[in-house]
C-alpha cells in the first residue's frame, strides 16, 4: 500500500469548515486521512503499490502479463492511468487498463483478473486500486469532504493449482446513479465534484453487502461461522459495525482500517489486505458498495 505524506486531522478540518472531530468520528470513525500534494499522482501512488506486490510475491515486473488499475480519479481521462504504472514498473509484457466501478472497483478488477487467469490467458496480474480523491471534493461542502482520502494498494495474483479466490461476484443497479455522481458543471471542478445523498447510500451499502456476502458464502457451501476476516469498503464505521452485526460476525474478525485512511474508493479493500495480519489457509471475506450503484463479494482462501 502507499499513502501519500501529508495527513490531515478532524481537527484541522474544523478550523476550516463547520464541523467537529467528535461529530466526524462519532457519525463516521474517521479521525484522519491522507491527502496528496500538487507532486502526487494516481500512477504514483499505484506503481508504490504495485512494487511493493511484486517484492512481496517475488514476481518480477517482466514476467506480469496484465495490469488492471481500479481507479475513479485516473490522472488523465485518456490514456489509462495503468499504462503510465507499466512504463513506471518497465512491465514490458504486460497489457495495461483502467476499470471504473467507483468504491467497488478492486472487488471488479480482483474478479476481472480471477477470470483471465482461471482461463489460462494470464498467469501473473497486478491488481490496484488507486485514488486521489481529495481532487474530486467539494472543500467547502462538510457532508461529503470530511469522508474522502487518498491512498493505493494492490495485490498481485497467480496462477495455483488450488484458486486461492473461492468465488467473486459482482452487481450493479443504475437506479442509484444519481444517489452519488461527480457533478460537472460547474467549471471551478473540471473533475466533477462528489454529490451524494448519504442516507440512501448508507442503508443500500448496508443491505446490498449483507445480500451478497451471504450469497456469495451459500455459493461456496459455506457458513458465516467459517469466516476468519470479513473485510469491507471502507466508508462509514457504522456502516461496517451494521453489517457484521446483522452476519452475526464477533467484530475482533471485522477489518477496520477508516480511522486512519477515511475513505479511499477503490483502494480501501488493498490498503486493508496489506494492514491485515492474513495467515496461510484463513478464510476471507471481501465485499464493497460504491456508487452506480456497484456491488460485490469475493470469498479468498489466503
Ligand atoms: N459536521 C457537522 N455537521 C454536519 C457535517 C459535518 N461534517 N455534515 C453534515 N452535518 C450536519 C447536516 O448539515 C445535518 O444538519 P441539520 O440536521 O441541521 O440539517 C446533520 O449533520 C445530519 O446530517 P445527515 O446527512 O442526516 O447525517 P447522517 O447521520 O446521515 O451522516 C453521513 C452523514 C455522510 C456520515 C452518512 O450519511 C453516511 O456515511 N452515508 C454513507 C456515505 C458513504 O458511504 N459514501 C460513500 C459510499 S462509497
């Protein structure tokens, strides 16, 4: 995982804005977040990422055949962020893209990889989330701009005798897709600014995640009482506390990493699996929601 240098606390938030370390901690568990400097880049952030996958997986970047970088704030609308990552890795044998499935983006690319390598068209896949956030907020506006932070993280997959992911499976529905957009049009955001109406975005995030870690464990004959980790999107505290109390997961197996990072997007589920003590054989569970609205599920022998 990489973060950028400068972190930024509630407190310094509330010099700025109207707002309080106790009203964000309490509404959302973040306490701090990662922004970037004007030297950062989403490539950047990705290729630290990426490099530190490969020494962990003792893969060199010659021998990744696919990079596949999760990303809802690419440095460039064209060309994709993930060739830039490439040239930075000098991974000269590998295709490169960008996929856009906003927080549930590592859930996609992650599924996306499983099928090239179950295939035999990949053997080694980078997968990344990375995401400067902080350049698509509203600065001013205290209900979206308090949740968001920057930050990257990446696995690298391949290809085993015995699949390491059990299942992956994804959903959207685009009757959300105005709960939570960039807005362009005002021309003080060429990006677009995040708009979101929280409360509906919060119940679906519960219940849609409930919906399909359940499904995705009924898929795989196995039962909530099986799980080791359950790591999930990270954007709201409470949201997370609500879906494992209704699994009826103890919280000691829950991931909580947004004290910390806030919300990162599509790096949220790669920064946790770095900052998760997995052991070899541990049953776990991954799942996010993110706007469109987009879904999913990945159950993972690690
Ligand atoms: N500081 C202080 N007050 C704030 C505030 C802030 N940063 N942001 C909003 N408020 C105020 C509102 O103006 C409102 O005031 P009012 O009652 O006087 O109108 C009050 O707090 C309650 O706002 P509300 O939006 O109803 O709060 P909430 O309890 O729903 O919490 C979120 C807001 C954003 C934390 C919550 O809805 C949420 O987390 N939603 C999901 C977000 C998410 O997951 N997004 C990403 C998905 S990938």
């Amino acid at each position: 995982m990489s973060v950028p240098e400068t972190q930024v606390t509630n407190d310094e938030l509330s010099t700025r804005l109207d707002t309080s370390d106790e009203w964000i901690r309490s509404r959302t568990g973040i306490r701090s977040r990662h922004i970037a400097s004007p030297a950062d880049s989403v490539a950047g952030l990705g290729t630290e990422a990426a490099v530190q996958a490969l020494k962990s997986a003792k893969v060199e970047a010659s021998d990744v055949d696919m990079i596949i970088l999760a990303t809802t704030s690419p440095d460039h609308f064209m060309p994709a962020t993930a060739t830039q990552i490439q040239q930075n890795l000098n991974a000269k044998n590998a295709c490169a893209f960008d996929i856009q499935a906003v927080c549930s983006g590592f859930l996609y690319a992650l599924s996306i990889a499983d099928q090239f390598i179950r295939t035999g068209s990949a053997s080694n896949v980078l997968v990344i989330g990375a995401e400067i956030m902080s350049r698509m907020v509203d600065w001013s506006d205290r209900s979206t701009c308090i949740l968001f932070g920057d930050g990257a993280g990446a696995v690298l997959l391949g290809k085993r005798e015995q699949p390491g992911i059990l299942s992956t499976r994804l959903y959207s529905d685009g009757a959300g897709y105005d709960m939570l957009y960039s807005d362009v049009s005002d021309a003080a955001f060429p990006r677009g600014k995040v708009v979101m109406n929280g409360r509906a975005v919060y119940s679906t995030a519960v219940e849609v995640m409930e919906e399909s870690i359940r499904a995705a464990l009924a898929q795989n004959e196995l039962d909530v009482s099986d799980v080791d980790w359950l790591i999930l999107h990270q954007a709201n505290k409470r949201i997370i506390e609500s879906v494992a109390t209704r699994l009826g997961l103890p919280f000691e197996k829950v991931v909580v990493t947004i004290e910390s990072f806030a919300n990162t997007s599509s790096a949220t589920i790669p920064i946790s699996l770095a900052l998760t003590d997995l052991k070899r054989g541990e049953l776990v569970v991954l799942s996010s929601m993110g706007a469109g609205f987009t879904w999913g599920a990945a159950v993972l022998r690690w």
